[in-house]
C-alpha cells in the first residue's frame, strides 16, 4: 500500500474525532507593536546602533553585528 494512502486513511478516520488542527493563540491577539527603544540581547545597547545582515538567499542565517563583541 501507497505511503500516500495510509496517511489519507489514517486522515479520514481521525478527523472525526480530533477534528481539525488548532491554529493560533486561543484568545484574540494584538498586532505586534516594535518598542520604540529596543535594546540588544547580547550588550543591551540600543539597536540603532547595531547591523543586522540579511541575506536574499535563504540558506543563509540572519546575523546581528553587534559594536560590542570584536
């Protein structure tokens, strides 16, 4: 039997049960709001003075230049 089709099988007699998935808090969320003074985690110096690097590719991580750390 197929992979693809146990899954389906096994979706079809579960959902009645369980139903479907849970998605988000529970309770009504607030849009994010940024703080005005933000403050790095590493220094605790004020984000305007730090770089954060992204890249277009994906593959890459973020990175966060910090003036602090050599």
């Amino acid at each position: 039997m197929d992979l693809r089709k146990i899954a389906r099988r096994l979706d079809r007699g579960l959902f009645p049960v369980m139903g479907p998935a849970q998605i988000g808090a529970g309770h009504p969320e607030q849009p994010y709001v940024r703080p005005v003074d933000a403050t790095c985690p590493i220094c605790r110096a004020p984000m305007t003075a730090h770089v954060v690097e992204r890249s277009a590719d994906p593959a890459r991580a973020t990175r966060l230049i910090c003036p602090a750390t050599p």
